[in-house]
C-alpha cells in the first residue's frame, strides 16, 4: 500500500465513483491514519467489488481485496448496514441469501421442475447442519450487533 | 467429459428458475454428464460474507465444495458471484494449509473434512474450454437472427490473476460463444463495465446501484440491439427487475429483454421460449417474445 502513488487510476475506473463520492484512492490513503473515520462511514459499502481498480492499479496494489479487509475491520467493530444484517439473518435462518417465495414455487411448477429446489431448503438435516457450522464460526454473534 | 454437480446458489433456483431449467435442457442436450446438488446453500454471497468474516465465508463455501467432492464431481456453476465465491474459497483452501486447517477445524463440528479434490468451473469458462465456439456450432439447430448486448459480469473474468481466462479489458470468449448461436454480438460504451449489483450495493445502496445501472442501460439502448445476454444471475436479476425501479425512479422506458446465456443457448439448442423461462422474466417485451417464438417455430 505505501507503493500508491496517488494516480487516481482507481478513482477514475470506478463505476461507483462516476456516480457517487466514492473515492478508491482516498479511503485506502485514509485508512492508515484516520482508520475508525473510514471504518464507520457508510461509503466504505458503495464499492461493487468489480476488481476494475484492482486490474488497474500501475502499481499491482490488490485494491479491491484490500477494501474487503477494510470491511472485514468494519464489521468487527460493529458498523453494519441494517440492510446487510438482513442477508445475514437470511442465511443464518434458512441457508440462502435469497428465500424461496410462493411466486417462484408456481413458476418452478410450471416449467416443470419440483416446487422445492435440491437446496438446503429442502433438506431439513442439511439446513441444521449449516446452522452448527455458522454458529462454530460465531457468525451469529458477529453480525447480530452491539 | 468432466463429471459435475450443479451449483444452484439462491437467485437461480429461488427467483428465476427459467435459468436452471435452460441450465439443465442445454447440459442434457450436449452430453454433458451433470447432476444435482443436494443440501447445497448459498455459495456464501460474496458481497456480504466476504466482506463480513473470512472465516465463515471460506467454511459455508467449503460445506459445498465437500458435497460435491463426496460425489467425485467438480461443481459447475451459472452464476459469477457463486463462481467468484466457490473458486477462490477452493484455491485458497488447495494452496494454503494453514487456512485449510483453520477451516477443517470448523467443518469438524459437522463432521466434514475439505480434502481439496475438485475444481470449481463456471458454465461460459466450461463451455469455451471442453467444446469451444465451432464444436458448439455443430449443434445448433436454429440460428438465432438477434442483434446482443453481452455482459461479461465482473467476477467471471477477475481478479485475472486467479482466473486464467486472460485480459479483462476487452475479452472476447464470451462473444465467441454468443456468436456461435447465430446471434451478433454488438459493441457497446461501457461494456464491461459492472451492473452496479456487486459487493452489497444493490442491497446496501440503492440509489447509487441504480444510477450504474441506469448508465449502462442508456449505453445498450444506444446499441440497438434485441437483448442483453449475462452469464451471472444477480446481473440478470439487476438488468430484469432493476430495469423497472430504473424506469420509477428516472421516468424512463426501458423495456431491454434479458436472457443468460443458458436460455440462448437453449433457444438455438432448440428448445422453446416457455420451456426455458423467458417470459417469467419482469420485463415483458412482446415484440422479443414474437420474434423468438417466430425462431423457435422456424419461421425466420
């Protein structure tokens, strides 16, 4: 990270940036010494982790996974979109991101396939032992916030 | 061939079940032995997982790679973010012990060990490397005459260093596969540039995921083209339903029909457009659904 020469390849590939204030260039330049600044603010969630940067960079900085380390110390110190506490809740309960609805049981249906797909959803011994697998990992108590 | 298992994830089999039907027809169709994959989850979601807990998302992702290594096949998957999950998770695991041994202390508790014995294949990356554009040529039974914006999707193609399918600045072995259908794949601004779902901003921020994709729809309207074609499930659900909330949101007209790939194929594989789940899509555009029907029926 200290080879960053401040080019602003990064901030200028963004597709995030050309619409938002999201600057790539300036939250890992803050990160080093403003770190609890760029840990709490909500902008850290606007990169779409497209690896455009990352490609990018004249420097070969891993760009992208160096922002996903960013958010990891994020969640760590609790700040947590409300939005994705819901997709975690998601999984924690039913074992996918995205639930099965009754909608999509009837399109399933009509084309033809089983109403419940080969998934966790449908084998319930499957679903509990992801459910133990989450917990060893403490994931429940990671996202469920302070 | 490859033997496989097929990687559902949660947007396929939970909101556009055209895309594993399409999946499964095609598949069946090339001789391609592939089965299901019982008791998988979701791949975990890269967005939020991975930018939550290394260690939870390398253990929900290694659950699904032993399943599929318990059956002796490599896991196929439709989606770039699963592939983007499942792939990365299985090399780490293969070439780090240390992490291997982090994650197998988990899987302990349900009795599941990552041994590190199967590969993890996206269905474009699989079908460009085990037939390639012309063996595929050989099959296809109606020639699709559609003008295509191709969307590569981020995650299929990078990080590069890990994916081994070369540049990612202007790639062209998705369109060699679009093109060997029949279909001419147009040029755009912006192609490769994202949907605007990824890393939880579909989900966490709104706003901005819609002005990406906004910006990429006003390129592919500018393109002239029949339909836009993705290989990844979340772009697919971004490009369909995200085209709605565009048009409430900017008071536009957008009315872009949206297939993956497996459901072109499979239309040029010959199937028809019902049996593949075309017209459950949000977007109802029925001067398209004419037009493929006209195909499907071997009238154009």
């Amino acid at each position: 990270m200290l080879s960053c020469m401040h080019c602003g390849t990064c901030t200028g590939s963004c597709p995030s940036g050309r619409h938002t204030g999201f600057n790539t260039r300036r939250i890992l330049r803050d990160a080093r010494k403003n770190r609890t600044e760029v840990l709490s603010d909500d902008n850290l969630w606007l990169c779409t982790t497209c690896y455009t940067c990352q490609e990018r960079c004249p420097r070969g900085i891993p760009i992208t996974d160096a922002l996903l380390e960013l958010r990891r110390l994020a969640v760590r110190e609790g700040f947590i979109l409300p939005e994705h506490r819901k997709v975690s809740e998601m999984v924690l309960e039913c074992g996918h991101a995205v639930p099965l609805d009754e909608e999509t049981k009837k399109k399933r249906e009509e084309l033809g396939l089983e109403p419940i797909p080969e998934t966790v959803q449908k084998y319930p011994e499957a679903l509990k032992e992801l459910k133990t697998l989450l917990k060893t990992c403490k994931f429940d108590k990671l996202t469920a916030g302070k | 061939m490859t033997k496989l298992s097929l990687f559902l994830g949660c947007i396929v089999p939970n909101r556009y079940p055209g895309i594993e039907k399409a999946t499964k027809l095609c598949l069946q169709k090339l001789e391609v032995d592939a089965c299901d994959l019982p008791g998988a989850s979701c791949c975990p979601a890269p967005g939020v997982f991975k930018s939550f807990d290394k260690a939870t998302w390398l253990a929900v992702a290694s659950r699904n790679i032993i399943l599929s290594e318990r059956m002796g096949r490599d896991i196929l998957t439709v989606c770039n973010g699963c592939y983007g999950s499942l792939a990365d998770a299985n090399m780490e695991l293969k070439k780090d012990p240390e992490i291997r041994a982090c994650t197998n202390n988990c899987l302990k508790e349900i009795g599941m060990e990552f041994k590190g014995t199967i590969e993890v294949r996206h269905i474009i990356e699989f079908l460009y490397k085990e037939f390639g554009s012309e063996k595929l040529k050989d099959q296809i039974t109606r020639p699709l005459d559609l003008k295509v914006a191709l969307h590569y999707g981020c995650h299929l193609i990078k990080p590069s260093k890990d994916r081994n399918l070369g540049e990612t600045e202007c790639p062209t072995f998705f369109d060699e596969l679009v093109e060997a259908t029949g279909a001419k794949s147009l040029d755009y601004t912006d192609k490769m540039m994202c949907c605007g779902a990824g890393g939880g901003v579909r989900s966490g921020h709104v706003a901005a995921s819609l002005e990406m994709l906004e910006h990429k729809l006003a390129c592919i309207r500018r393109a002239g083209v029949d339909c836009i074609v993705n290989a990844c499930p979340f772009c697919h659900l971004q490009f369909d339903r995200g085209q709605l909330a565009v048009n409430e949101k900017f008071g536009t007209d957008y009315s872009i029909p949206v297939l993956h790939y497996s459901q072109l194929l499979g239309l040029a594989l010959g199937f028809s457009p019902d049996e593949l789940g075309i017209e459950q899509n949000a977007i109802q555009n029925i001067e398209f659904l004419a037009k493929i029907y006209e195909i499907s029926a071997g009238l154009r």
